[in-house]
C-alpha cells in the first residue's frame, strides 16, 4: 500500500481557509495640497505642507558663515531629511515588491536626491564663505503614499521655503508624479522643459516614458499656477 | 585634480561644443580603459576585481546562504564599503541603497529558489580600495563609482557557483531542508548559461550643456551641469533612472531631449559593454591566481 | 576537542602537511601602482592580503584631526579593512574592531623598529591592509605584507621583518597553522628580523606551557628564516623587471 508519510495529500475532507478581504480598494490619491509658509518663526524661510494626511515641514536656514579652514568661493548647502519615528514605511516600496527599507539608507537616498535637485536651482555662488541648511521634516505619512509621490511632496514643500526664505533661486521649481500600477516617476521641474532632477523606476521602457514624463509636466504646471497663485496673493496681502 | 576657473572654463566649452571635445580624447561614448578578474576570494561563491587606470579599484563579493523565507525581496543584500569613509556615510549608503534598488527591482528570483521555502540569500560585498586624494578638497563627487560598481556586482554574480543540488526539489510544498553535493567540481553556476537573465547595469551618464558624455572622468565631473545614472539589462533600459550630482558647483537643468539623448546613449553602449564584461567571464583564472 | 583529526599519528595534518611545512607562500610587490606609492599581495595558503603604502608625506589623508608630527620618526598609520566576506563565514566587523585595533599597535611598535626612523622626521606613513581571504596567520600575513609594501614604497627598512605562527599540538610544535587549527590548538606568532635570531614582534593569546615556548620559538624562526627567502627572491625578480625595462 502506498503511504502517504509526507502528508502530501491531507485529509480528504478539509476546506481551504479563506480570509475575507481586508484591503480596501485602491483609490485615487487626493491631490488637494494646503500651503502654507513662514509659520516657523526662528528660521530663514518655512513651509508647512499637507496632503491627504501627509504633513510635511520645512525649514531654510542661510545664509550663515561658514567657519571651515578652506576658502569656499560658495555657498555650502545642507539637506537634512528627518522621517519621523512611526510613519508607517511598509509603502515605501520600490515597484511591488516588498522591501521594508533601512531607515538610514532610504534617509540618504532621500537627502542626496534633494541635493542633486536644489544645488543646481541655488545660485550658491552669490554666497561665499557661507553655508545654507534645509531640514525637512515628514511629520506624518499616509500609509497608502508611495515613495515617490511622498517625494514630490517633499520637493515641492522645499521649493516653497526657499521662495519664503528670500535666497536666490534660478526659478521656482515645481515637481509632478505620474504613477501606474507598474511605474512610477517624478520629475522636477525648474520651468517647462528644464529638468532640475528625476527619479523613475520604469519597467518597460519604450514610448510610455514620454508619455509619463508628459504627465509629470503637466501635474507639475498645474501644481505651479497653484503655488504660484497662493504666493503672489501672500505678497500682495503682504504689501498693502 | 582642483580646478582652475580658466581650465574649468576651457573644459566646459570643450565638453559642451558641438563635437564634444574630451580631456582624455576620447569619444562621447567611451569607456576609460578598465581591467577585471573574476573568481579569485576561494571563501566566496563570486567575486571580481575591476580597476581603472587612475587608481581606483573595485573588489566585489558574492556569498550564497540557503535560507527559509517568503519574502523574495530581502534575498538580495548589498553593502558597499569605502576605503576612509565610515560605513555610515552619506556616499556609502546611498550607493548600497542604489545598488541594492537596481539589483532588486531587476532579478529573476527563479535562480534563488531551491523549494517553494527555501532560496538562497545573496550577499553582494563591495570594497571600493582607494578613493583619490583630493577627494576632500575637490568639487566632484563620488557617485560616478556607481557604474564601476555595477559592473563589479554585474561580474561577480555571472562568476558565483552554487553546490550541485542533490535532494529533490519536485515536492517543494514539503518542508525538507535541501542538501547539497560535496564535490565543488560539480557547481552550478548561479546565473545558467541557458538563462536569458542578466544582472542589471548602472551606467552614469554626465550632462553637460546639451551633450551627454558616458564614464565622466573626474576632471570633466568639476564642470558638469547635471548627471543621470541609468539602468541597463538584457537590451533594455530598467530602473533606476535618476538624477546624481555629479559636481557640486555650478549646476543647471537639462531639458527633455538631453534626457533622451542619455537613454539612447545607454542603449547603444549597453550591448557592448556586456559583451565585453562577458569576454572576461570566459577567461580563466588558476586559483593561486596571477590576478595581481 | 574538534572532530577533525589536526595530526594523525603518521604526522600528517588536516590539510597534508607535515609539522614543519609552510603552506604554499606567494607574492606580488606593485601590485597598484596608480592607487599608492607601495603596495603588496601576500597568499599564505588561502590567506590572501592586499597592503597599500601612502608616503612618507606631510599629511596624511586618514590621519585623526589634531595629531602631531614626529620630530624623531615618521607617524605611521595602520589601517585594516576587513571586510564581511573575507571570512568562512560571513561576519560584519565593525571598522573599530577591537581586535583589529590592538593588531595594528602590535604592528605599528613592531614596525617603528624596523623603519630607519632618523630618515623620515615629520613625516606620514599610511599603511593600509586589506584581508581579501582569511584562513589563518592574520597577524603573520600582515606582518609580511607590510615588509614587502614598504620596501615597495622605497621606505628604508633595517632588514625584512618576516613572520609566522606556529601552534602546539600536544608534544609536537607545527608550523603556519591555518583557520582549523587556530581555533582548536593555542598558538604564537613571531616576527623575526632578515637572518638573524631577534624577535622583532611576538603575539601569543592562549596558554602554552612554558617549557614548550622555546621549542615554538626556534621552529618559527626557521620557518620565518624560509618565508624571508622567498619574499627576497620575489624581489630580486621585480628588481630585475625594473631594470630590465629601464
């Protein structure tokens, strides 16, 4: 007779267990943005960003002497990205597959990016012998929030302190997100058609990528008349 | 090297004018000259050396693990290491972090699975062994390494053996722990010849003015406006396509169609490049190596 | 006690060696002419380590904020990279290791009496060690690798400083053990100076009977005495290349 030790089989009379679902079903993230800037009374410039329960705030500090032994004929920039304890990262994921990230190399990735992005909008060499400083805070996360459109957050609420701080910008840079099922992209914009930086994980990479980066300009200029709408009135409450 | 005002000048011009005019005189999309070894650490399952002309020498690790897990995402592990920078700096993170991002998001876990529990985790160990002097003092920075390291990782991970699996893998719902053959001799390699998969390929692509310049040397990395670092594998661009600073200073947005140019550049040296990293693959090495 | 039989009563060992018997030596010097002014590749059986020498210069790049310059010597530092993959068995170290940071005193004091101090007043020497592979003899590989760096670099050295390890069996002393036989018997490393008898450095972390110390001591100047032979002979060979291309 043939024994089944390994348990191949099971008993013949079980019923598979079934969960009922949990998830809920995906929806479109709400893109309404609440603005604000200068809350933050002992720095230089200040944003305080929020978005669907992502609250985001940052602060601009600079230009400040900079005390180092060698001569810098410019500005030293800084970004400092802080995720506050308990957001919830499991969503930080790069394209569907799971990676829980480690905290401090996710931070960095996160800081050298902003770097890459800011240190071109910047005009650093109007400062020498100084140093300007950004910390940016993620106050709260919405756990559905993916990375990247955690970033464009992010980017945007930085290039709002720095109008807000007063130092010299190139431009005001806006970023979009365009995202799918299988990719997601960002892009920032210094203006249309000048890429300050991106960061994509497109799978296939084929005639889509204009495609997706098409849709990042277009949320990023709908994004930028906002902005630029709630700066203008600021500055004109401001002036009378 | 520091530059000068005049020679960054100089340099610029060159690099942005129409024929793109480089130090070293070479093409847009030329290699500097790199040489490599493979399987050389007899502890490891993978290694390989790459090493560019000026000094800079990458030494890349592959061990194998049999570990019982669902989550296929961990089973790929990076850590890359610089010789004069602490383990937690800035520079070493964010590359391990790209590396790891690259690797993951582009593997074929199939070639990990030994039963529907139990895979192989894969440790990839990069050491970076001398970085140049001026490094501190100068504008550029260090993420250009990212293209040498892939290559490092790309070669180690076509290099690494396995142990030939001898306990049966058609019952893999069963929990049995696998067991493998005691002769070396009969290895498998990880990464089978019969595979279409390739392990992912960064390549840093330098943007200055509205030309690209593929493997920026140090001296053209001072005046680049703006660098991309962008994927490559089995003939196609993959993930990461993402922005780096290659040069602190003087930084400027790039438009659309540079951005084209960088992903076709990447297209066009991929094929080769992978050729050429696959000649090395094919050379032997006798393990009381003459590898340096 | 280990399952392995370390010496079998025919007077073999687990890797067929006999007790006095090194394993197979091999080095490089040049190794990385662009990356450092000396370098270095030391294979002592599955042992390998890279060592690259930086000066003498004015300042060193790894050197701590704040330390001074020697008026009577050089200041060397010795920094070791062992990274996760060198061992069996992978194992991240810290880059504060403790034992890595007490091996490279014992090689700085054994070298600062080896270089012609009175030469290089003021100056910086960094020596940096890489363990590519370990199965036994770290401190030994070291030893050897820096030697030949240095001479590498042109730094002016009294005589070679040749090292190895040797361990007890019982009665019997054996010679160049390797990681197998290091975890399970107790055993010394010395560094002897060229030719001569002097101990140049000595590291011995486990009990060994006193009486037996002496019997360690003169089979690993012996063999330290051979090692030397060979790290000669390698050098006349790239000196001879030298001059062959001039």
């Amino acid at each position: 007779m043939n024994i089944d030790r390994r348990r191949n089989l099971g008993p013949a009379n079980v019923k598979p267990l079934v969960f009922a679902e949990s998830a809920p079903a995906k929806q479109d993230p709400d893109t309404r943005v609440f603005l604000e800037t200068g809350l933050i009374q002992n720095c230089n410039g200040s944003s305080y960003l929020e978005n669907d329960k992502t609250i985001i705030i940052t602060s601009v500090y600079g230009p400040r002497p900079n005390f180092t032994r060698s001569f810098n004929d410019q500005a030293n920039l800084k970004i400092n990205v802080e995720l506050s304890k308990f957001l919830p990262l499991d969503n930080f994921k790069d394209n569907q597959k799971n990676i829980v990230p480690d905290k401090d190399r996710l931070v960095s990735s996160l800081e050298s990016f902003l770097l890459s992005n800011y240190q071109s909008l910047i005009l650093l060499q109007n400062y020498p012998k100084s140093s300007i400083e950004i910390f940016v805070q993620v106050v709260a996360l919405n756990p559905t929030h993916s990375l990247l459109y955690t970033l464009k957050n992010i980017l945007n609420s930085v290039s709002v302190a720095l109008v807000d701080s007063g130092l010299n910008i190139k431009a005001i840079a806006c970023s979009g997100y365009s995202g799918s099922d299988s990719h997601e992209t960002v892009v920032n914009f210094a203006a249309k058609d000048e890429i300050l930086g991106i960061w994509s994980d497109f799978q296939d990479f084929d005639s889509t990528f204009d495609q997706s980066i098409d849709a990042c300009e277009n949320d990023s200029a709908q994004l930028r008349k906002e902005i630029n709408g709630y700066l203008l009135k600021k500055a004109t409450k401001n002036a009378s | 090297m520091v530059l000068s005002t005049a020679e960054k000048s100089y340099i610029y011009e060159s690099l942005s004018g129409e024929n793109t005019l480089r130090t070293d005189s070479r093409k847009y999309n030329e290699f500097r000259p790199l040489k490599a070894a493979c399987s050389f650490v007899p502890n490891c399952n993978g290694s390989s050396r790459v090493y560019t002309a000026d000094g800079i020498e990458c030494i890349t690790s592959v061990k194998a693990k049999v570990v019982k897990t669902k989550d296929l995402a961990n089973l790929i592990a990076v850590e890359v290491d610089i010789e004069g920078q602490r383990d937690n700096s800035a520079l070493c993170l964010d590359l391990s972090a790209l590396l790891q991002r690259s690797l993951v998001n582009n593997f074929d876990y199939e070639i990990l699975r030994l039963t529907d529990k139990y895979y192989f985790q894969i440790y990839v160990d990069v050491l970076i062994l001398s970085v140049p002097g001026d490094f501190k003092n100068s504008s550029y920075t260090l993420y250009s390494l990212l293209s040498l390291i892939s290559m490092g990782s790309y070669l180690a991970l076509k290099s690494c053996k396995l142990p030939l699996l001898t306990s049966t893998t058609n019952d893999r719902e069963i929990e049995e722990e696998p067991s493998f053959a005691d002769d070396w001799e009969l290895a498998t390699d990880l990464i089978p010849e019969s595979s279409e998969f390739q392990p992912v390929l960064v390549f840093v692509v330098g943007l200055v003015g509205s030309n690209v310049i593929i493997d920026p040397s140090l001296d053209e990395e001072q005046v680049l406006e703006n660098g991309v670092c962008i994927g490559y594998s089995q003939g196609n661009i993959v993930p990461p396509i993402q922005s780096v600073a290659l040069s602190t200073v003087d930084g400027k947005p790039f438009d659309r169609k540079t951005l084209a140019k960088a992903t076709g550049l990447v297209k066009e040296i991929g094929q080769p490049v992978t050729q050429a990293l696959d000649a090395i693959l094919s050379e032997e090495v006798d393990e009381y190596g003459s590898v340096f | 006690m280990s399952r392995l039989e370390l010496y079998s009563p025919e007077g073999l060992r687990v890797d067929g060696r006999r007790w006095n018997e090194l394993r197979r030596f091999e080095c490089r010097t040049n190794t990385h002419p662009h990356a450092a002014d000396g370098s270095a590749y030391v294979q002592q059986g599955n042992s390998k380590i890279l060592c690259l020498v930086k000066g003498p210069m004015e300042h060193g790049a790894n050197l701590a904020a704040g330390t001074k310059l020697d008026a009577n010597g050089p200041v060397l530092s010795i920094t070791i990279n062992y990274p996760p993959f060198a061992a069996n068995d992978r194992k991240k170290r810290q880059k504060n290791d403790r034992r890595l940071q007490e091996i490279s005193i014992i090689l700085k004091r054994c070298f600062m009496k080896t270089i012609v101090l009175k030469n290089y007043s003021r100056t910086v020497i960094d020596i940096s060690l890489t363990v590519l592979a370990m199965d036994g003899g770290l401190l030994a590989c070291f030893c050897n690798a820096i030697t030949l760096a240095l001479i590498d670099a042109g730094i002016s050295l009294y005589d070679y400083v040749s090292a190895i390890s040797i361990g007890l069996f019982d009665q019997t002393p054996l010679l160049d053990m390797n990681t197998l036989e290091e975890s399970d018997l107790s055993f010394v490393t010395i560094g002897v100076v060229g030719d001569s008898d002097k101990l140049n450095l000595m590291l011995c972390e486990d009990k060994i009977p006193l009486d037996k110390l002496e019997r360690l001591i003169s089979l690993g100047i012996e063999g330290c005495h051979r090692v030397k032979q060979l790290m000669d002979h390698q050098m006349r060979v790239a000196g001879q290349e030298l001059q062959e291309r001039q």
